[in-house]
C-alpha cells in the first residue's frame, strides 16, 4: 500500500438535526493531489476536519495507510493541516515557526537547522529564517505555513482554502507553485476548495460534493466534459442548461425536443422524459444569419456582447426563448457581432449532455 493513502468508508456528521456529511465513500491513492469541491454548507470542510482528528463522525471509517483513525486524537496521525489564516505565530520568526513541531518533537539543533533551511528552499524562502511573520506578505506567510507543515514529514497534508485570503494574481501564481510542490514532495495532497479554477487547476482527481453527498469524482477533464448531475454541470464552470425532453437514444445519439426543435446529443444514453441539456459556452458556434440550416440549429439574436480580456462573452437569445452564453477567444481581431444581430445558433452534438432533469438538482445547506 502506498503512503499517504487514505480510505474514507460511509462516513457520517451529524451535528443535532443537521447531518453535514451524509455516508460518503471516497479513495485517495497515495501520492495524489485530491481536491474537494462544493459550495458553502456541502460538507468538504467537515470531511476534511475529521480526516484530521478535529472532529469525530458520527459513523463509519477514516482508514489512514489501512488503519482506522476515526476515534485517533490529531496528533498521533501521520497528517498535518494548512488553514486558510495559516496561524503563523506573530511573536516568532520564519525560522522559529518552522521549527516549532521538530523542537516539540525534541529534535537535536544540528538536525533541526538543518531540516529548517531545506524546508525554506523548497517553498522559495531561504534567506528569509529571521523575518517576523508580520513582515511578510499574504503568499510568504502562506509558503511558511506549508514549510512548517511539510517539515514533520506527514503522509498526508490537508489544505482547507489555503489561497481564499490572496488576491487574484497572487492566487493564480500560487496554485501552480503548490502542484509544483506537490509533486516534488510526493505527499499526497487533500485539498478542499469552493473555487472551481483551483480545483481545476491543480487536481490530479477531485470530488464534487452537494448536500452531503459526493455527486462525482473524476479527473478534472472529466468531471468538467462529462458532468453526471445537474448540479455538477451547473456548478463546476459556467454551463448552459435548457429544459428539454428526452425520447430516448438513436443511432448512438440521444434525441431531444426543445420546444419545437429536436437536437441529437452524443452523451445521454437512453435518458426519457423531463430533462436538462448541458454545453458548455465555449462549445456554442454562431454562424451568420441565412447559413443553411443543419442539425442542431435554430436562429438566435445577439442580446449582449462583454469584452473580458482573454475572451469575448456573447449572449445570445434564442427561438427557442433560453438566453444562451457563447465565449470566443480573444485573437485580437474586431468583434464580428453586435446587439441586435440576428444569428444561426449551432449546438453540436458531441458537445451536448443530456441529464435527468430530477438528477443532481442542488440541495438545501447541511
């Protein structure tokens, strides 16, 4: 068995009336970066949480490298924490933060300037042992939190938001180094998240959670071409959803009314009844006004065009009455469409998802 492995078996939180974590079921090989995903209430932070020792479950198994830890206090794990405020100590400095676990630990000085200084190389820190962790920014305090994480070895760091205080560009900048690191260190990473890009971004795999329920676990590639519920279609990068009805499949493809225009969807299945189409903006096409017609198209008007820097945001209504978002690359060249402009809308087939329209829908917060 792989160190760092993590093995999490119906475990369940109740906290009175409200059950936070709901009989979840999740493997984590070791090594891997593993994000929980979900919004405010889903129970990621609770997961993680008992995973660490800070709360017990109510029921089930956390099995740590084989061994069940549910009932182990926090510190006779093989884990280690980053929070979101990182907890420095104020009054120490870089050096002395860092070493506070190996000085607890009772290790010998020699060792621990050691340890200490190549902790800091690795997180870009060397040079910075006698800064007071006032004097640092928002990203270094962050380096020195996984710094002082990292130094004691654990089989498994747990990341609850740890870039959530960052601003945008320094946020950006730090998810690369901290997959970077990951991979260097070879710890396996439980990362939890409600910032979709993060997930994306650094995932080797991740879960979707709603509710209390893990909705799908993929890679992130995966998760986002591929949702298998509305919620994570919805939820997981920007979507369009149209209510439709499903006939069923045909010729490898699901067939679909909406209002009066039938659409083929290669992702579906025999799905029948009520249900919710799925693509994604940057797999809509607009063609000019009075292009033959084909499968999968319907006129549309352009509503509202948005200039978003790396993109060009289109919304388009369309016959069938929904207001969709189209998102193009911006290439430099000058926008080709304006309010007003009538257009043909075209959904490919291989770009549409068909969902049970029952399926996924988001719950109430736990």
């Amino acid at each position: 068995m792989a160190r760092g492995e993590i093995d999490l078996v119906d475990l369940r939180k109740e906290f009175a009336e409200v059950t936070a974590v709901d009989g979840i079921d999740l493997q984590v090989p070791g090594g891997e970066f593993f994000s929980l995903l979900g919004p405010s209430g889903c129970g990621k932070t609770t997961t993680l949480r008992m995973i660490a020792g800070f709360e017990q479950p109510t029921s089930g198994q956390i099995l740590l490298d084989g061994s069940d830890v549910a009932y182990t206090p926090p510190h006779h794990r093989n884990v280690n924490t980053v929070f979101q405020n990182y907890a420095l100590f104020p009054h120490l400095n870089v050096f002395d933060n860092v070493a506070f676990g190996l000085r607890r630990a009772k290790r010998p000085k020699d060792e621990i300037k050691t340890r200490v200084g190549r902790a800091l190389e690795l997180v870009q820190l060397g040079g910075f042992e006698k800064r007071k962790s006032s004097q640092l920014s928002g990203g270094q305090q962050q380096r020195v939190a996984l710094a002082r994480a990292l130094i004691l070895n654990p089989a498994v760091l747990l990341l609850d938001e740890p870039l959530g205080a960052l601003d945008a560009k320094l946020r950006k900048a730090l998810q690369i180094e901290l997959k970077a690191l990951q991979q260097e260190v070879g710890v396996t990473f439980l990362y939890v998240t409600h910032d979709q890009e993060e997930a994306l971004t650094m995932s080797d795999r991740l879960a979707v959670m709603n509710g209390g329920h893990i909705e799908q676990i993929g890679a992130p590639q995966d998760v986002y071409e591929d949702p298998t519920t509305v919620f994570v279609a919805d939820f997981l990068g920007v979507s369009n959803l149209m209510d439709a009805h499903a006939k069923g499949a045909r010729n490898g493809a699901c067939l679909v009314d909406v209002q009066s225009y039938e659409l083929e969807a290669r992702a579906g299945g025999d799905v029948t009844g009520p249900a919710k189409i799925v693509i994604r903006p940057e797999r809509i096409e607009l063609e000019p006004h009075g292009s033959p017609p084909g499968p999968n198209r319907f006129p549309g008007m352009v509503e509202r065009v948005v200039y978003v820097g790396s993109g060009i945001q289109v919304i388009v209504r369309a016959a069938t009455g929904e207001a969709l978002q189209a998102l193009f690359q911006n290439t430099g060249k000058p926008i080709q469409y304006e309010q007003g402009t009538p257009v043909q809308i075209h959904l490919p087939a291989e770009a549409l998802r068909v969902l049970p329209a029952d399926i996924g829908e988001p719950a109430k917060d736990a």
